[in-house]
C-alpha cells in the first residue's frame, strides 16, 4: 500500500503545491481587523494561576485501563510557585462513549482545580487551555444515559463562571473562519499574512445564538451568557493566540486582559499554562509503565498482529 501512496504523492505533487502557493498569494484585509499596538506588561499587583488536564487508555481483552489528570500552578510575585494535581487512575469495562467520559472527568478536574486556586488561593486571574465555550458546545446532541454525566459537567461550569471576570481561555489552535469567512480559518490568516504584535477586534458570541438545545440544566442561565473572543500575538514573529472570555469585554476590558497576559509570558505564551500542559501530559509510555506497576500483563489484542 505504501508503494501506492508514494506514486499517487508523485501524480500530485504539482497540484498540492499550486494549491499551497494560492493560498500563500490570496489577499486578505488583515488592516481591517488587526490592532498593530506596542503591548506593554501589566504594573498591577495580582494573582495568577493556570491549568490543563490529559488523560489516557489502554484496551485489554476484558477491561480499559485509564489514567486521568488535572494540575493547576499558582504564582505570585511574594510566594513563588504553588500548584494543586487531581488525579484517578482505574480500570473500567468496555462501554460506548468510554472516551468522552473520560474527557468530561478530566473536564471535571480542570475545572475543580480552577475553583479551588479562586476559593483557596485567592488568585485574580485564571488561565484555561482551550475554550469554555466549546466546552459547552461539546455537550450536544447528548444521549440521555449520559445526561447526569453532563448535568455536573454544567454545575462545575456554573461555579467556575461565577468568577467570569478573572477567566481567560487561551487557545493554540482554533479552526474558526469568523473574521475572513474564508475555508482558511482565521488563525491560518493571522499567523500566516501578519508577523507583527497586536490583537484583532474582538467578534462577540451569545450563546442563545449558536445554542439551538436546552440545557438538561439552568438553560436559562447558559442561554443569556455572552463571550468574547479575539486573537492575540504578544512578540513579532511569535505565534498567534485565541483568547476567550466569559463576558461581554470592552476595549480597556480587552487591553487590560493583553497586558496581563503580556507579563504572565514567555517567548510569546504564558508561562504556567506551557509548564502545566507539559507536567500533566500522559503518555502511551506512561500507561504501559502504570500496568506493570499494578502487575497487568494481560494481552490487549494488538499482540496478535506482531
């Protein structure tokens, strides 16, 4: 097959490589929604912390064994560095859906963590991985059994969102075209037509808008919240970013939000989000050396093939 592959690469080769200089030739307004300013580091006196989860499996003959965690790192200029892990480690019988439970658990740990650095460590801002709105949206269509699974998904939101205002969500990756309506998403543009430091406007999103379900909880409460989103890029030449926030933002509100995240960075991203993704990853390997720990050997199937 490989040999197939390699001859149909060939045939190709000159088509993908025209594709790829148009989109390198296409002309986009960058100017129309690009904010080209000097952004300066925040002098205010706060709090911060930052968090992200992993999670991982191994299928064996008769079970799943999996592995889930959530860290969460807390600075401030006068105490260093704290941080607070969650964890679970199990095995569980084979089921539909087994991956997305395990996703809305390490959910659930990312979002306990969160509260508790608000609760417990009084911090002012807090950095998320990802996106809380595509958290919700991640939500539907949903299965009935499943409902209690993201019944308190939703409730641990709901404790999060009630500090909406030190939420920020904090995005490498985004596939999104609501900028240039192009089949090229926004960031693909940003990073790829314009090398300098800025943030874009910001687009406003009402989740009543995009939201055609009710909630299985409180919809009324989810359907009135409203977020703002723009993209960020902290150096020239570093990579673009997707901020999030849980609230309608002005532009002071937006510029506050940069400078904050300007000083909580290194090389054009913030620091105790890279240091949480790298410690809480958990890798393949690490599943492997977590079964022998516990003296599984079973075979999972894969032995057959070999």
């Amino acid at each position: 097959m490989l040999e197939s592959l390699y001859l149909e690469a060939i045939k190709k080769k000159d088509s993908i490589q025209k594709e790829i200089e148009d989109f390198e030739q296409s002309d986009f307004d960058i100017d129309k929604f690009w904010n080209f300013t000097d952004i300066q580091e925040s002098n205010d006196n706060f709090k911060t912390a930052a968090g992200d989860g992993s999670y991982s499996s191994r299928k064996f003959l008769a079970f799943n064994l999996y592995a889930v965690g959530a860290v969460s790192y807390i600075y401030n200029r006068n105490n260093g560095l704290d941080s607070i892990e969650k964890v679970d480690f199990n095995i569980a019988e084979h089921q539909k859906n087994f991956t997305d439970k395990l996703r809305n658990k390490m959910n659930l740990f990312e979002i306990d963590n969160a509260v508790k650095c608000f609760n417990d460590y009084g911090i002012d801002y807090y950095m998320i991985d990802g996106s809380v709105y595509g958290d919700l949206f991640r939500i539907f269509p949903y299965e009935e059994k499943l409902k209690d699974i993201y019944t308190s998904k939703l409730e641990c939101m709901y404790n999060l969102l009630k500090f909406d205002k030190g939420l920020m969500a904090i995005s490498k990756t985004s596939t999104t075209n609501e900028y240039f309506h192009s089949n090229i998403p926004d960031m693909s543009i940003f990073q790829r037509f314009n090398k300098l430091k800025g943030y874009s406007n910001p687009i406003y999103k009402k989740v009543k808008d995009e939201f055609t379900y009710d909630f299985p909880i409180m919809d009324n409460y989810f359907k009135s919240l409203e977020f703002t989103v723009f993209y960020l890029r902290l150096e020239d030449y570093k990579n673009v970013l997707k901020v999030e926030l849980p609230y309608r933002a002005n532009k002071k509100e937006i510029e506050k939000v940069v400078s904050i995240i300007k000083r909580e960075s290194i090389e054009g991203y913030p620091y105790l989000l890279k240091k949480a993704h790298n410690e809480v990853v958990i890798h393949n390997k690490n599943i492997l050396e977590l079964a022998e720990i516990v003296g599984l050997y079973e075979k999972s199937g894969r032995e057959m093939l070999n």
